[in-house]
C-alpha cells in the first residue's frame, strides 16, 4: 500500500531515488505560462512543447479532459500533463476545475508510474489557478494511486497550502 506524503519544497526537484513522475494540471484550451507550469518550463522546455503539439494536434489525437500526457525530461524523471480544467476562469459553470477528469488523467498517471516503477510528485493539483478543493482531490489521489500501492509526495511550495489552496 502506498501512501500520500506532505512536504514542503519544490514538486520539480523531488529528493528521492529512482524514478520520478512530475505531475500537474493543465487546462483543455492550450493555455500554458501560469501557476505550476512556470515552474516545469524554467526546468525543462520539453514539457511546455509537448503540451502546445498535443493541443496542436488535438483533432487527430487524445488531447481532452481525462487525458494524460508523459513526457521524459531526464533519465529519471518524467512530466506528467495531465488535462483536469475545462478553460482558464471561472464564470457561469464555476471554477475550471472537473474533478471527474483528474479521475480519469490520474487513473492514465497511475498505469504509466507502475510501468515505470515511479514515485508521483505533485502540487496540490487543481487547487490553484484552477479553483478546486483539496478536500474533493485527495481522494482522488488516494483511490487512484495509492491503494494501487503508489508513493505519493505532495510538495507545498513557500506557504501553508491547506490553507492558501482552499482545502
């Protein structure tokens, strides 16, 4: 059985051996260059190029929400886009978030980090630019990953994040 652990420090410069998948939240329009993403493309470029050619692409691919996109950035460590949030703002349908997608992107997450043998490293996916609630998603990370038996880390960078990422 895995397990869910909260530290403090940066989701993509994870300390731990062995391999390492990076995952995040992405909307579905193609919008990339707020919240977490800055911190991945100051990291590595690939990822943000990834992404722009998947959304690119979208009319012949998978790109949608529940959809899951791995990408390799060094020899042990992999991104994970994974598409949680319907546009970029709150209006009429509420915040951007669709829990019902991260469900499905992080079912997609937990079959390539057993194929892998990864660790899972996130922020505290949909709670921020996004506008969802901790307490609807981390339970989505417990059924989804953890009781199949996946190390979980949650990295709260610089500020209390139960409190600042409305959980």
């Amino acid at each position: 059985m895995g397990e869910i652990t909260y530290t403090r420090g940066d989701a993509t410069a994870p300390s731990v051996k062995g391999v390492k998948l990076i995952a995040h939240v992405c909307n579905d329009i193609g919008g990339w260059g707020k919240g977490f993403v800055v911190a991945v493309s100051r990291r590595w470029p690939e990822p943000e190029a990834a992404y722009r050619a998947w959304h690119r692409g979208r009319a012949s691919n998978d790109f949608g929400l529940g959809a899951a996109q791995f990408v390799q950035v060094e020899p042990y460590v992999w991104v994970a886009n994974l598409i949680g949030q319907r546009g970029v703002r709150t209006g009429s349908k509420g915040v951007p978030v669709r829990y019902e997608a991260i469900d499905a992107a992080l079912g997609r997450l937990a079959d390539k980090a057993l194929e892998l043998g990864a660790s899972v490293h996130m922020p505290r996916i949909g709670c921020g630019l996004a506008g969802g609630k901790w307490s609807r998603v981390e339970p989505l990370i417990q059924a989804r990953l953890v009781e199949r038996g996946l190390a979980v880390t949650v990295h709260d960078h610089g500020q209390d994040g139960a409190t600042a990422l409305g959980a």
